[in-house]
C-alpha cells in the first residue's frame, strides 16, 4: 500500500474512504494487502472508533481558503518527527487538499519522498488538478466512486432499505435479503450499481454527523469497509453468492461493529 495516496471524488466518499483506511492501517489484524477491511476488534481500532485515535491527525487550514506552509510544518511535519504515540504508523489525512498552495506542497515535498517508515498520507481533494507535478509523481492517484443515479425506482428503494435497517436483521433476515439481492444477480452492473448506491449513503451518513462535530457511528464506518471489499470481489469476477452471503451476513450480526 503506497504511503501516500491521493483520493479524489465526492466529499462524502473521500472521507468515509479515508477513515476506513486510516483505521486499517494501524488494525493490528489487518492483512497488509487489504488495509480496507480492519478487524473493528483490536486495541487500535476500538480506540479509533472514538474519534481520539492518537496516531491519526486531520489536517486543517488555519486561513479562510488555504491550507499554507504554517500549517503544513506544523500539523504535519513537526508530528513527522516523532514516532507513533502507541501504534504502528501515524496517518495524516489533508481535507480539502486543493487548497494547498504551491508553496505547501513544495514544503511537503521532502517529507513525502523520504518518508519516515511509519508515516502515511491521505490527500482528499474532488480531482486532481490542483496539485503540483512533483506531488502527482510522488503519490498514488485513487478516483473514488461518485454519486450513483438511480433510475429504477425498485433498485433506489432497495438500497435505502437496506442503509436504515439492515443492523435491525438477524440471520435469518439476511437471507431472506440475499434472495433479494438475486433479483440482481443477472446483471453484474445492477449489482454494483446497488453497492455504490449503499455505499453513497453511508458516505453521506458519515458527512452530516462530521459537519455536526459528531464522530461518526463506528458501524458506518465499517460497513463501508465490508461493501468495499464485496465490490472488490465482484469487480474481479469472485464468486458473487459467497461475496454477496457474507456481507450481509456481517452487517446484520454487527460484526464489523464489534
């Protein structure tokens, strides 16, 4: 997993994303080739779960419309210093990274190059046009899935059921909910359609609770972790019962929320 990703897309999306992979990254259970799918089990990612998680930092711009050099040197490169508090990485995420100016990216970019082995970084931004060249070469782009329109009124009803109630279903419910989901399974697009429509709306779920000054529900959070994966099968032509199974198997046992 490269140190330094750029994540562009919707807000939303780029947030939950981040959260998700700046709570795999210091899972103590986490495969290493799969930092999207945390345990939701371990010391680190119960204490991520309460929004004080001493090893991940979110940025902020202490200007009305940039995020400058101050900033960077001192929300980034000043913690760069020291080792993790407790884990094993620290992990700064950049909200709205298309506000960094030329002169903060510039002053990035050593930290970026010659990285210390326990740091990660996570750029969020809606595309990426905003960021120098020698910042695009140095991080690895990562276009988020955007908003889904929903045409079939019967798909969109689907998908809005689910996000409400599927941590109210037992087991038996949620096979019940597969043979839901094979109203879909003769169209692999449909399918994924659906996931980036339940996808959207945690995102969006996670949004309003973060403008509040909440933190998110950690189930959200995780959910979207779990329906990243199910899409990753599905993209690479997995199996789609099993991958389908035990998704909602998960999300209906709070699994993920444990």
């Amino acid at each position: 997993m490269s140190h330094a990703q750029i994540l562009v897309g919707e807000p939303d999306n780029i947030r939950a994303l981040a959260n998700v992979l700046a709570k795999g990254i210091n899972c103590l259970n986490a495969d290493e080739s799969n930092k999207e799918n945390p345990c939701g089990k371990c010391i680190s990612c119960k204490v991520f779960k309460t929004g004080n998680h001493p090893d991940t930092f979110y940025v902020t711009k202490s200007k009305q419309n940039s995020i400058g050099v101050d900033d960077v040197r001192d929300q980034i490169i000043a913690p760069m210093a020291t080792k993790p508090y407790g884990y094993t990485h620290k992990v700064f995420i950049i909200d709205k990274a298309e506000t960094l100016t030329p002169a903060a990216q510039s002053a990035l970019l050593k930290t970026i190059e010659e990285p210390a082995p326990y740091g990660f970084f996570l750029f969020l931004a809606p595309n990426e046009h905003s960021f120098l060249p020698t910042i695009l070469s140095r991080c690895h782009l990562r276009k988020v899935m955007g908003s889904i329109k929903v045409e079939n009124p019967d798909l969109k009803e689907f998908a809005a059921d689910i996000v409400e109630n599927i941590y109210k279903l037992d087991i038996m419910d949620a096979f019940a909910l597969y043979r839901k989901f094979e109203t879909f399974k003769d169209s692999k697009e449909t399918l994924l359609e659906l996931l980036d429509s339940i996808y959207h709306a945690y995102g969006g779920k996670i949004s309003t609770t973060s403008k509040a000054g909440q933190a998110p529900q950690a189930e959200w959070l995780d959910a979207i972790s779990v329906i990243t994966h199910t899409k990753n099968i599905l993209s690479r032509n997995g199996n789609t019962q099993l991958a389908l199974e035990l998704m909602l198997t998960k999300l209906a046992r709070n699994e993920v929320a444990q």
